[in-house]
C-alpha cells in the first residue's frame, strides 16, 4: 500500500505530511509494508498511491484523482485529525494498529 502526501510544489508541506505520517505509523506499530512519499498536485496520478492526502485548497486541483483514494486534512499540522484519518484507512483496510 502506498500513501502519498501533495500540495502545489511537492517540496514543503507535503514533506511535512509525509513525515508526520510515517510517525504516525511507527507510533501505531503498523507492521505491513507502507510507503509513504510525496510530490506535487499537478502530476499526480490515480496509480501513483492508494491514498492521496491533500489540503483543502487543491481539492479542484486534484479533481483528476478518484475521490475515494482522496483524504483532505483541514489542517495540515492537527495531529488529532491525522491520526483519525489515517487510523480510518487502515481500519477500512484491515491493517492492523495500535
């Protein structure tokens, strides 16, 4: 599974969510093999990940992503709202969490 984090340029704050996240999934103990990266709104690609998590402002950005793979954070930095968000999709996938 892959999980990909995006914003406008690919190099700030979609970084800054990529390591949140493979925080979170260390803190989990998720054991299964999760990749996380990311890159920049304009040229991702529905086959690019699983899950794609995004900020409010790109959702007409990233209208060419399957809605269902799309996670948008209200705020890129509430630890809470990741944490729930993320923890949905491995509960949804089967995953196995803290």
């Amino acid at each position: 599974m892959k999980f990909e984090a995006l914003c406008q340029s690919g190099l700030g704050s979609s970084f800054m969510v990529q390591m949140n996240i493979q925080n979170l999934l260390e803190e989990e103990n998720v054991k299964d093999d999760i990749k996380v990266d990311h890159g920049d709104v304009g040229s991702a690609t529905e086959d690019q990940a699983d899950y794609f998590f995004i900020d409010p402002t790109l959702e007409t950005s990233a209208g060419n992503l399957p809605k269902e793979k799309v996670v948008v954070l209200k705020s890129l930095i509430d630890a809470d709202e990741l944490k729930e968000k993320v923890n949905s999709i491995l509960d949804h996938e089967g995953i196995a969490h803290d």
